[in-house]
C-alpha cells in the first residue's frame, strides 16, 4: 500500500503530461500542409564506419540517422555521432532517392555533424532559428526519417545543463517530452517553422521531477551559429582543443566512477582502469560530472597534464594524465 501511494504523484503528473499533448496533437492537426513541407528538407543517412576507428568499438560500423538540409548547396546538419569516421555517406530523400554524400566537418563540443550531397541532390533548406527564444512549456514538432510516424508533436519541457558520460557538456540542451525513437538527428521545428534543435539522445528524465518522465535531448543551433564558418573552412572549430583523458564516466553521489577507459587513450597509458573512483582534479573535488569537466578544461588547452586523485579500495592515488586532443585520435578523411 505504501509503494503503491508513493507512485500516485508520479502517475498524476505523467496523466497532466499526456492531456496536455492531446491539446497539441489536435492543433498540430492545422499545421500538417508546413509540416509535409519541411519533411521536405529532411533525408535519410546511412553511414558505414572505418572499422578499425576508434568509434566503432562503441557505435558500430553501420549507423543510420537522420539530416536536415540547411542552404542550397545541399548542406545538411546531422549530429555528428552518426556520420563520425564514416568511410561511405548516402543520404536518401521521401521520395526513396539514394544520393552519394561527402563528410565535412564534426564538432566535438557541440557535437554536431555536417555533410553534403551531391551528384544532382535538391531539396528546399530549412531556416536555422533561434533556439535561445524557444521556452519551456511551449509546443514544437519532430521531424525525423526514421520510424513509422516521421512528423510528431513535443512539448519543450525543459532547458538545462547537460553532462555527458563521454566527456562532453552542454550548458544549455532542450529536453522534449513524449520521447521519440528515431531521435538522432531528428529536427526539433519551432511554431515559426525553422529549425531550433537537431536529435541526439532518449532520456529518462526529460522533466526530473516525481521519478523522471522520458523524452528526448536536443542540441539547440545556437550552438552552431558562431562556428559554422569555420566548420566549413576547416573542418572544425579554430580555437584550441580541450584536453580529453578517454574516460567514461558515471556520476554516484558526487563521486565518479570510472565505467569504460579508450585503448591507447591518455588514462589508458597511466593505468587507469575501470572500477576507479576519481575524487579530485588539481587539488578540487568535483561536485558532479559537469564540474569534473570544467575543473579539467579549466587548466588549459589540449596537452597540458591533468592531476587526479583516484580512489581504489580504501588506497587514494594520485595520477598525473598528459591529456590529449580527441581530433588526433579519429579518423577523419573524407568519404570515398
């Protein structure tokens, strides 16, 4: 009875949660001709990966995604997981037309991707808007190529920091409820009809309270506009890289524990190993992953060496990392 009366709040909030999105399914109703319009601009990916790179082991060697044209040029946005150390790139449109595509860039911070078709591709780009307008509680859409249902309805339900357990942060990423699983590189579309945010995971904890209600994280565009020049000029950003250690981490009550350390990676060349607990950086204890992160790119550009302390057992060790740049270890050439 206890534990029955404990999932009330959570069952109350998820039932509000669903009554609300069938108010925004019965207006989108009216927005279906712009939607059928914008699907338009999206295509199919299909990436094979280099299978001796250093993503393979952890996403495979065959990934599928979804991208969103963004000039005329037949430039499309994707995240960038999907198309990363790709040998061959083929976009495929509504229609069902296959096109070749070629990589051009990957961000790492961001964690955006760009590639473009080519050999005939058209498609009417979709607007870049302004992802720092959107608010919490307002209606979107998703667009995505994959699934069954490649137009659906979302409520913004939050706007908040996000760490993630592959060395990677978000000040500001935009969390979508009801979940959709044809997430990565899925476009979030504004009331306007531009594109505010591009798909990158499913989450359980979209709207944190009463035990979480799923949805979806979006990397919001805004983080694309100020290194887009230099997305297309050089590949990547031009400011100096920050230093990566080739740790995956877990968050356990302010302390991290070390899950998954990249071979040939700077932790893995001083021996830290999985099971490890990293309770300080440069004499700090972190109070979180997102912490952790700025403490260790706080101290300086890719190369500068980072001191840990790592819990093993009860023994506390102290280990110097030379950190590296992630750039140098992917395999980044272009399609063929």
């Amino acid at each position: 009875m206890t534990g029955r009366w404990r999932r009330i709040p959570w069952t109350m909030s998820f039932l509000a949660t669903f009554l609300a999105l069938f108010v925004i399914v019965t207006a989108a109703r009216a927005d279906q001709l712009d939607a059928a319009k914008l699907a338009g601009a999206l295509v199919r990916i299909s990436a094979t990966i280099l299978p001796d790179s250093q993503s393979a082991r952890s996403l495979g060697t065959e990934r599928e995604g979804t991208g969103v044209v963004i000039d005329g040029s037949g430039l499309i946005l994707t995240i960038g997981y999907t198309i990363l150390e790709a040998s061959q790139l083929q976009v495929t449109t509504g229609e069902g037309r296959g096109y070749p595509a070629e990589f051009v860039a990957y961000d790492q911070a961001s964690g955006f991707g760009l590639l473009r078709a080519g050999m005939g591709f058209s498609a009417a780009p979709v607007r870049l808007g302004d992802s720092d307008a959107i608010k919490e509680g307002e209606r979107a859409m998703v667009l995505t190529r994959q699934g069954s249902n490649g137009v659906q309805p979302v409520l913004i339900a939050a706007k908040r920091e996000f760490a993630g357990y592959w060395e990677y942060l978000l000040d500001e990423a935009i969390f979508t409820t009801p979940p959709i699983m044809g997430f990565n590189g899925a476009a979030l579309i504004d009331r306007k009809g531009e594109l505010v945010g591009i798909g990158s995971l499913i989450v359980r904890d979209a709207v944190p309270a009463h035990g979480g209600i799923p949805g979806n994280m979006f990397v919001p565009v805004s983080a694309l506009k100020p290194i887009l020049a230099d997305l297309l000029a050089f590949g990547r950003r031009q400011e100096p890289a920050r230093p990566w250690l080739g740790v995956t981490l877990r968050e356990e009550q302010g302390r991290l524990m070390v899950e998954r350390v990249t071979p040939q990676s700077p932790a893995a060349t001083v021996g830290i190993q999985p099971g490890d607990m990293i309770v300080g950086v440069a004499g700090q204890r972190p109070k979180g992953l997102a912490d952790f992160y700025r403490k260790v790119w706080g101290l300086g550009p890719a190369g500068v060496t980072v001191p840990l302390e790592l819990l093993r057992g009860p023994k506390l060790e102290p280990v110097a990392v030379p950190s590296a740049d992630r750039y140098s270890t992917l395999k980044l050439n272009p399609s063929f």
